[in-house]
C-alpha cells in the first residue's frame, strides 16, 4: 500500500521537506567533521553540539515520517478517522514536538562556542556569550519540561474527556517561540558586531556580516510560526513543517563557517579577481594617460598591493581559529 500523502497539502508538503532537509544536514555535518580534519583541528564543543543538533533532528524527522504513514493522507478533522488512529496520530506529534526544544540549544550552543573559540579575547563579547548562553540554556530545559507536561495528567492529551486540564498551546507557542527567535537574532547581532570590529575593507565586512546573518532565517521563520497559530488557517501540521525548515537552518547555519579548511581555493580566487582588477586598472590607465605617468601608476598598484596584503594576514588569522 502506497503513501497517500498527496491527498493532503500540508502531509505532501510535510514529506518533501523531510526528504530535502535530512540529506542536507547530514551532509552539512559531515563536511563540518570533515573540515575540522583537514584544518588538523580536534573537534571541540561546538563540533559536538552540532552533531546533537542533527541527532534530535533526524529524530524529529523519523517521527514525522512515522506520523505520515499513520495519516496516510487523511484529515483527522474533516474526515471519519478511527479512534485508535487519532490516538497514536497525537501520541506520535507528542513525542516528536519536544524534540525542537534540545534541537534548537544545541544549535545555538555550536555557534555560541564557536564564537567563543574565534573571539573571546574581547571581555565584553565574552559576558555576552555567556549571557545569551545561560538564557539559551534556560529556555530550553523549560520548554522541554513544560511540553511534556502540556497536559496534566499527561494521557489527557490524547483523550480530551479524562478529567484535569492543559495549557493553551497558542500562549505557550508564542511565549517560547518569541524567546527563541529573538536568540537567534542575538547570535547574529553578535556575530555582526565582532566582524564589524575588525580591520578590514567594508567590502568584506559586508560579505562576513551576511555569512552569519543567514542564522537570521530560523529567527523569521519563528515569528511566521506565531502568526500561523493566530491565523485561520493554522494546522498543526504546518507548525511542523516550519519547525522542520527552523532546525535545518540552524545546522546548515552552525555548520557553514568551519568550511573554509574545504575550500582551500578561496585564496586562489581572490588572487585571480585581484589580478584581474589590476590588469584592467592597467589596460584602462595605459590607454587614458600617457606613458610618462606609468611610474606613478605602479606606486599607487603597490600601495593597494600592500593594503591587500595586510587586510589577507587578518582575515587568515580569524580563519585560522575556524
């Protein structure tokens, strides 16, 4: 018997998200170790974290595929579905809801202690660390705690006419979702803040600054969640799928910055796009001045030489400690 998925756009949307985003991350944290290999670099905190990160993750996609099968394309709201399957359909989202909660600290966590290894001879930098560190780590053990408790006593989450009560999941979504996505904003106003420090031409500021600004994506996708739960059109199958989409952006983003050992090209690159500037800077210059200038033409070719140099000898020593 076939997956029947397509018979629901939020179970077919639910499935290709799994079948795009898990590949995906695995191979991001492969290449991740890889890196850290070629670099002759042993793994620290933040490689460990990441592979936590994709561990609660996987899990988190297994379960949604082991909730697609239970569906099998039907609406538990508008459709006769049988009350044993109803059952097993919210136990199954139970368990796989909490696991967004470790998911998302451990994310943050790689990129809090990779920030730490890369700048903290900076006093100020490094309170911050520590404090978003201890904010993070606070939002996730009560999230976790508060999800599996959503109901008391528990099995009323799945057989509303058992007596005791349960949260209101809308008010708990965005009471922890806010706290979520505003760290991940922090973690790139971090980021953009020590790059911004630097000695170095705005030009590669800019491309750095939105390196890490790519984290920003989990934090957009948090508060498109909030006003999901507040819209019409809310299904909890599509809180999933944006939680899905949240937890790849946060491996993919946590995993990006160590893949420079990867790429030992990038000098190679630069060398040829500096070349290039400089042979049409030359070709251009020969054919508007005369040649008597060629002399102060080459002075001016080996200052920016010399600035080059200088801003490459910073960049290599940041990478260094990627």
């Amino acid at each position: 018997m076939g997956l029947n998925v397509a018979n629901d756009s939020n179970q077919l949307a639910a499935f290709a998200v799994c079948l795009t985003t898990a590949p995906i991350c695995i191979i991001a944290t492969f290449l991740r170790f890889l890196s850290t290999r070629r670099a002759h670099r042993k793994a620290g905190w933040e490689d460990w974290f990441a592979l936590l990160s994709l561990i609660f993750f996987l899990i988190y996609v297994s379960l949604m595929i082991s909730l697609l099968v239970v569906l099998d394309g039907r609406n538990l709201v508008h459709e006769r579905v049988p009350a044993e399957t109803i059952v097993l359909a919210t136990k199954i989202g139970y368990v796989m809801s909490a696991q967004f909660c470790p998911q998302q600290t451990f994310a943050k966590f790689s990129l809090l202690f990779l920030y730490y290894r890369i700048f903290s001879s900076v006093k100020s930098f490094r309170i911050s660390l520590w404090v978003v560190g201890a904010v993070q780590l606070a939002w996730g053990i009560a999230t976790y705690v508060v999800h599996y408790f959503t109901c008391t006593p528990v099995s009323k989450m799945w057989n509303p006419r058992l007596p005791g009560t349960c949260i209101n999941h809308d008010a708990f979504l965005v009471g922890g979702e806010s706290i979520n996505s505003f760290l991940d904003f922090v973690l790139v106003g971090l980021a953009v803040w020590m790059v911004q420090s630097l000695q170095m031409k705005t030009e590669t500021k800019l491309k750095l600054s939105l390196l890490f600004a790519l984290g920003g994506l989990a934090g957009v996708l948090g508060f498109v969640k909030i006003g999901e739960a507040y819209s019409g059109n809310y299904a909890s199958l599509l809180d999933a799928v944006f939680g899905l989409s949240q937890q790849a952006i946060s491996i993919i983003c946590c995993c990006a910055p160590i893949y420079r050992a990867l790429v030992p090209q990038l000098g190679f690159y630069h060398s040829i796009k500096s070349f290039s500037s400089r042979v049409f800077v030359r070709s251009k210059q020969q054919n508007s001045y005369p040649s008597s200038e060629k002399h102060s033409q080459d002075s001016r070719e080996a200052v920016h030489h010399q600035e080059e140099k200088m801003e490459h000898g910073q960049i290599s020593e940041v990478a260094a400690r990627v």
